[in-house]
C-alpha cells in the first residue's frame, strides 16, 4: 500500500512512518520543516529515517531514503502550495493520505492566528482537493481534544457537543472534521478523523510539557506549573497512538460509514502532580514548582471515552504513564548527552 504521510518530520509522523515502513509499506513523506520549535530536532528524525539534512532542506523535490530505498521518499512542500501538492498526488498514484500537517499549539494560536488558517484551513482544503481527484481510498487525519473546549462532561465522548472551542487552534481543527463531512457526504470519500489527546514519548515536542519539566529539571530550573497543578490529562505513549492510527489507517473501508470520528487516548486522566512525580522518579532529581495561574485557551482536564475504538479497532492502549516517562527520559538524556 503507498500512504502519503503528511507532517513526516513532527512527532507522531515520525513514528507513524517508522512503524508503516516496519510493516512493509510505501511511505512518501511530506513536510514543510516551519520553524515552530527546533528545526533540527526535525531534521535528526528525518535523519532515523535516512533523509539527509541537505535533501531535507530543498522545497518541492522528493528524495529516497538511505535506510529503506524507494520504501520511503520526502518531499519538503508547503500543504497549502496549490501547485506542487496536486502534482504529487498525480506523479505517486498514493493509495492513502494520513494528515498530521498543521501548525500546532494551543496558546501559539493567540499569538499567530494567520499560520493557523494557512495550514489548518487551506491546506487542508487543498489536501481534501487532491483526495477528491485523484480516488484516495481513505483519508485519515488528526484532529484534537481541544475542540471539547470546555466540556465539562467526563470522560468526553465523540457524541458531546464541540461547538464552543476556546482557542483559534481548536476552532481550526473543528473546521477540518466539518470539511471532511462536507467532502466525504458529497465525493463518497472514506475520511476518519482522529481526536488526539496529550501524546508523549521519545522525539517529543519541545514546547509539550513533558520535555518542558524534563529540560528543566535536567538543567537545574524550575518548572512552570499552571492552574497551580489542578490540571488532569489522558497522557497518551506515542507507540500506543501510533498502534491505533496504524489498524485505522491500513484496515478495511468496507461496511462502515463514510464519514467517522474518533478519541484516541489512554482512557484515563493523570493528574498533572502525578505526571510530575513519574518524571523526577526517573530522573532522580526532584523539581521547583513554579506555581502559576491558568494560561488562555487552555482547559482544566481531559479525559477520552475510546470505547468505539476499542470495539472498531480493539485498540488497546497499554503503556503507563510510569514506563512512558521513563523511555522518554531515556531518550531525553541519550539525544542530549545528559
């Protein structure tokens, strides 16, 4: 099967990639490489891969990896270009499209509403685009626990209402849900979107709160903990998600809806004091708090209901926040040679 892998270079790209070209698939990643956080922890996963930085580096031309041949080939390309995108669906004849591009960030997104829209919106429409005219047998994408909003109900539940997000990066991943309704009611497009919540694990990213108290902690600095702790999370192990998206990604589109919607998570909220705790018991060092009140856009727990994916899917997530932890800050101290 060839799968168009966007957002290759980021977090769960990276993983997912790895883990379909493990299981013998062909892989094209697409990535623009922004520079929301380090571009070279970017490249270094592209690296795992086998592209080099100097291919990497060049816009609108795929190169094949060193390590898996022509089992994998990126391509550095804006999502939104409205050339480049449509001819890559044309020149590859790609079987399915996993979308991981967006610019992330909830509290970035206050600050830089215009990327958000660029990425999250246009692009996106131009990706639905190339589905829609090149017979993309299934489209699966990654949408957010954020558009809950401030859902009081727990553990949140696919059927809750999410008309009232609190952030512009939320609103624009409701967006994305709502578009793939449009284009799957009326192209006949298999599309599936995922909620992700709170994903973690080697390779993370750098503004996410686990490598924030990791480099912190490991630096001698304190963390900075907002809503004075009283904050919960479904911190979610990278292999677990990755796991899930993998069945969804590569399983059968025979006999189901169209148009579907799924939490993806642990199904079980950690308090934040806890997460905490797993880190400095890993580390063996204990942290300062740097108490502080809740940020904007942000919310005070999340918690998934995945009881249709279990039973779609028999997704089954297994790995504990304790052991999670451990083999992030493993890595953490490998890459950098703490």
């Amino acid at each position: 099967m060839k799968i168009l892998v966007t957002g290759a270079a980021g977090f769960i790209g990276f993983h997912l990639s790895e883990k379909l070209l493990q299981q013998g698939h062909e892989v094209i990643g697409l990535d623009n490489i922004n520079d929301y956080y380090d571009v070279n922890l970017k490249y270094n996963r592209l690296k795992e891969l086998g592209i080099a930085q100097s291919a990497a580096e060049i816009f609108n031309k795929s190169f094949f990896s060193s390590i898996y041949g022509n089992k994998f080939s990126f391509v550095r390309m804006n999502l939104e270009d409205r050339e480049a995108l449509p001819q890559l669906f044309k020149e590859e004849k790609i079987d399915r499209v996993c979308n991981l591009a967006a610019q992330a960030g909830v509290r970035y997104s206050i600050e830089n509403p215009e990327t958000y829209i660029d990425s999250n919106v246009v692009g996106y429409l131009n990706l639905l685009e190339c589905c829609r005219h090149n017979k993309i047998e299934h489209l699966v994408y990654a949408s957010s626990s954020s558009v809950y909003g401030l859902n009081e109900k727990i553990p949140f539940s696919t059927s809750d209402s999410v008309d009232h997000p609190i952030s512009l990066y939320a609103a624009s991943k409701k967006s994305n849900e709502l578009m793939a309704h449009t284009y799957s009611h009326l192209f006949n497009i298999p599309t599936t979107g995922l909620r992700f919540f709170t994903v973690y694990g080697p390779w993370g990213r750098p503004d996410m709160a686990l490598f924030l108290f990791t480099d912190a902690i490991a630096n001698g600095k304190p963390i900075k903990v907002f809503n004075h702790g009283k904050m919960e999370r479904d911190f979610t192990y990278v292999d677990d998600i990755v796991e899930g998206v993998v069945r969804i990604l590569t399983g059968s589109t025979e006999n189901r809806e169209l148009y579907k919607i799924y939490n993806i998570g642990n199904n079980n909220a950690v308090k934040l004091n806890d997460f905490i705790e797993a880190i400095e018991s890993s580390m063996g060092q204990k942290a300062e708090k740097e108490l502080m009140p809740m940020q904007p856009g942000d919310v005070e727990r999340t918690w998934a209901d995945v009881d249709d994916l279990i039973q779609d899917y028999e997704y089954q997530p297994n790995t504990s926040v304790t052991d999670g932890v451990q083999k992030f800050v493993d890595w953490y101290n490998g890459y950098y040679g703490k």
